[in-house]
C-alpha cells in the first residue's frame, strides 16, 4: 500500500504566505477582517515615529503589549494622529474584533509574517 507523506496544514500555509503580499492581504480580506485591514492601509499614511492609528488599535485590543510587552503608541502624541477619519476606521476595526477577536488575531499575525518575510 503506497502512503503518501502529506505535509502539515502549518507548513503548507508558511509556503502559500510566501506567494501573498501584504497588498494582496489588505486589498483581499476576508469579510471579519475588512474594517481592520481599512484601518491598516490608511494607518500607513503616518510617520511610524509619531504613530498611527493601527499602533492604537493594537495597543487596545493588548496585542501589543502581550507580543512586545509595551504599547507602541506614545499617548502624548495623540493629537497629531486621531482626526474624525481616524476615528472611524478605528471604531470599526475594533467592532470588527469584538465581533471576531479570532479571525482579527489571525489577521495580524499573518501581516506581521509577511513584514517580517516569513
């Protein structure tokens, strides 16, 4: 009887990943991650010494401070980042994580593999 040797659903998605750009993830989400990949294609608008409104959202939901034991957003710069549009986008990335926090979660781990090209 011949066994084929399959490879593991971990790896079989590290070798799609290579293939996808981060392009292809914002520009293509999946329904539960459309709000948080708006609010991170317009987050890339900011200088990433001030902040951005994608380092808030993370720091709210504890991401970051659970992956980097620190927030990444320097509150004392808030002003200079949160305007009534920033402010929208955010609302909704973090509806769409109470909604979902799973598929959100799984969201950024993926973009952050591929900024780190893995």
């Amino acid at each position: 009887m011949n066994e084929t040797k399959q490879t593991p659903l971990s790896e079989q998605r590290v070798k799609e990943r290579k293939e996808i750009t981060l392009w292809d993830l914002l520009e293509n989400p999946k329904p539960s991650q459309a709000h948080t990949a708006g609010l991170i294609s317009w987050s890339m608008n900011y200088d990433q010494e001030t902040g951005t409104p994608y380092h808030i959202f993370l720091d709210l939901i504890g991401y970051s401070l659970e992956e980097y034991g620190s927030n990444l957003f320097n509150y004392s710069n808030i002003h200079k980042v949160l305007g009534f549009m920033e402010l929208d986008y955010l609302g909704d990335a973090l509806k769409e994580y109470a909604e979902n926090p799973e598929s959100v979660l799984y969201f950024i781990q993926e973009i952050n593999e591929i900024e780190r090209g893995n």
